[in-house]
C-alpha cells in the first residue's frame, strides 16, 4: 500500500501516477490503455466513512487495480506523547478510533502497566471488561447502520444509531460522564466506581439488546437485496487474510478464530465462557454477520461479568503525579473492535514517553483493499469498503 508521504508535488493525474507505480501495478499510467481510465473514490465521498482518496483503475466498470492514499487526517499523535506526561496521553488515546475509545485507553494502560508492573484491583478489571464489551457493541451497532445504508438501507440505521446505540451512550454518560471521548481507564484501573443503579440498568440494555438482533437480522441480514449485494462479493480467502497481517472481525470472517480475549487473555477474559464468532467464506455478508455475532457474544461476556462484579478498589498503587515507569521498552495488545490493537512504549526513566507507536487494526485491514477490490464493479466498491469498517482516525494518527 503506498503511503501518502514523499509523493511528488504535482496535477491530480501526476499524483496519481505515482500512485499506480507502486508494487500494487505492473503498469504506469501512461501505459493506460484507450478503454481505461482512473477514478478517484473520495477523499470526500460519504461512503469513505472519512477522508479516505481510493485510486479506481477501471476497465467499463469493473475495477482492474486500487490504491489507497492516505494521510489526509494526520495529527501527529504518536508525537505528540513524547510531549505529554504517561496520563496526559491517555486523551489522546481516545481520538484514534473514536468509536471505540474505550478499548484504546485500555490497550495504552497495559502497556504502561506493564513496565510498572502494577497489580490491578480485581474489581477493576471488571469495569474495564464491561466498559469494553458495551464499547464493543456501540461500534458494532454503528457498523451495522452505516453499512446498511452504503448498500441502501437506511431504517436499521435509525435503530442501531438512534436507539441501540443511544442506551449504551446514556449508561457511559452516567458512568464517566462522557459519550463519546471517555478517558475512564486509567494507569493501575478506572476513573470513576459504578454509580447506584447502573448494574440494573446495564442488565436490562443487555436484555433488550439480546431482544433486538432478531428486529436487524429481519431488518437486514437476511433481507435478500442485502444478501444480494454482500454475499460472494469482496472475498478475502484465509491464506491473503493472514497474509495481509489482518486481524478482527475482517479475519475471523475468513475463517481463522484467533480473538486474543480467548487465544491471548487479557484481564479477567480467562474467567468467561465464549467462543470466538467464524464465518468461513470471507465475503462481505461474512464480514457484517461476524459483527452482529460478535454482539450476541458481547451480551454473553457482559451477563457473566456484571453477574461477577467483586467488592475492592478500583485503583491499584499507582503515583497520581510525577509518574515515571523504568527504563525500558513494552508491548501490549488487545482485542479491539476492528481487529488486534496494540501500543509500544520506549521509556527513559522521565516523565513522558521516550517513544510510542500504535498498532491500529484499520491501517493494516486496509493494505487487502488493492487485492479484494479487483475484478469487482464499481457499484460493488461501497460495499467491499464499508464491510471492512475502518475508522480513519486510527489510520491516519
């Protein structure tokens, strides 16, 4: 996948050549021939859920090769840690993959925890596997909606957006106080316990929400021009999906069930029952129902965990100023809502990272789009894109 960085200044076209001469094309753009052309898909385009540019090489209009360009949302955050203190950092954390922010102020903290070598109260890791699961679940709901209308339907969305995901919001809003942007894991556990009442009502969303997947699965997983538009398109084969270094739902969707909560425990993620969700065709159909599987199983975890939820601290012993971990360096990775999430910390015994990196799942989800997209319509290449669900917050960084 070429990068955005180092191209040539230039005319769109010059630009895009450069694109095309990449390893992902045997051909440059002057080697075009007559009944070809290029299509720029985005950066402003609704169904780039972002400002994603994709470089369209057709032929009529089958697609014949794809480049993704990237970096129109850059901010420098892996950066910007090296001038914030260890907490500071954790905001940042929240603005990569946005829709699922709890899980990356998680995967940061571990990593920490890790050179610290802090014991987390035990009822900490509680909050933070039933903060993630719900967080799971918003995401998975967003993806549900916003997919259903790049192929056309637009009423699941009104459900998954509006009500579904709205519940989730109140009861993180009373958790922490936020709905979107949370900052409520913390180096050593959560910001804030549970308030009176929020077990019971978590308990009934997870009811509800358990009620609900037949209404979308009505709705729209076996709506046949659904079907006909996702089923058999898009294929990833499991030997490209492993290949391409993919991870998540997009992986488990080819058929290999690697979940790092059941492969790689985390937490207290070794205490429940489940099964990681597979499908076996690596189509876009495959890719939308290991994502509504996936929110069954979150109900599962969240039922066991908030049935679970132990007395204790919710803090482990940990300096609230003048936080400095060992020299040093750690990794720690996590389930994320879009694949494996994992964060490297360089430390130099000071107050702020001597070096960080992230492992964002949609990056690297996005490198199969120059391999699944071609051979595909145009009309096709909304659904291919919006079945991988990325998030370009964490893809560009």
């Amino acid at each position: 996948m070429s990068p955005n960085l180092g191209l040539p200044a230039g005319t769109v076209n010059e630009r895009a050549d450069s694109l095309l001469s990449g390893p992902s094309f045997e051909t440059k753009m002057e080697r075009i021939s007559d009944h070809e052309m290029l299509l720029n898909m985005g950066p402003q385009h609704p169904s780039t859920h972002g400002v994603l540019r994709v470089v369209l090489k057709l032929d009529g209009e089958v697609v014949t090769g794809a480049v993704p360009d990237l970096g129109y949302l850059h901010r420098g955050v892996e950066k910007l840690a090296e001038n914030r203190t260890f907490g500071q950092f954790i905001i940042l954390t929240d603005r990569d993959d946005y829709l699922c922010a709890m899980l990356n102020n998680w995967s940061y903290c571990l990593s920490i925890e890790k050179l610290l070598k802090v014991e987390i109260p035990q009822r900490a890791d509680y909050l933070r596997v039933i903060a993630g699961e719900l967080n799971r679940i918003a995401s998975h709901l967003l993806f549900i909606g916003t997919f259903g209308i790049d192929i056309g339907a637009f009423t699941p969305f009104l459900y998954a957006f509006g009500r579904e995901r709205e519940m989730i919001l109140d009861l993180f809003e009373q958790l922490c106080g936020a709905r979107i942007t949370y900052n409520y894991v913390r180096i050593g556990g959560v910001s804030n316990d549970l308030p009176d009442g929020w077990v019971e009502k978590a308990k009934m969303f997870v009811a509800h929400m358990k009620n609900c997947l037949k209404e979308y699965d009505n709705l729209l997983s076996y709506n046949p021009i659904f079907m006909d538009r996702t089923k058999g398109i898009g294929v990833l084969s499991k030997a490209k999906a492993i290949s391409y270094g993919v991870s998540g739902p997009n992986l488990r969707a080819s058929g290999v069930p690697l979940d790092l909560r059941k492969d790689a425990p985390y937490g207290i993620y070794s205490k429940f029952q489940f099964s990681p969700a597979v499908r076996q065709n690596g189509d876009c159909w495959d890719r939308y129902m290991v994502r509504r599987d996936e929110i069954e199983q979150s109900c599962g975890i969240l039922e066991q965990a908030l049935d679970g939820i132990p007395a204790g601290d919710i803090m482990g012993k940990v300096p609230k100023v003048n936080l400095r971990p060992p020299v040093g360096e750690a990794y720690a990775q996590l389930e994320g809502a879009r694949g494996v999430l994992g964060v490297y910390v360089v430390t130099d015994g000071g107050l702020s990272p001597y070096r960080l990196h992230l492992r964002a799942p949609s990056y690297i989800n996005l490198a199969m789009l120059q391999d699944i997209l071609v051979g595909w319509k145009v009309a096709d290449v909304v659904a291919i894109l919006g079945s991988i669900d990325i998030v370009l917050g964490e893809v560009d960084r």
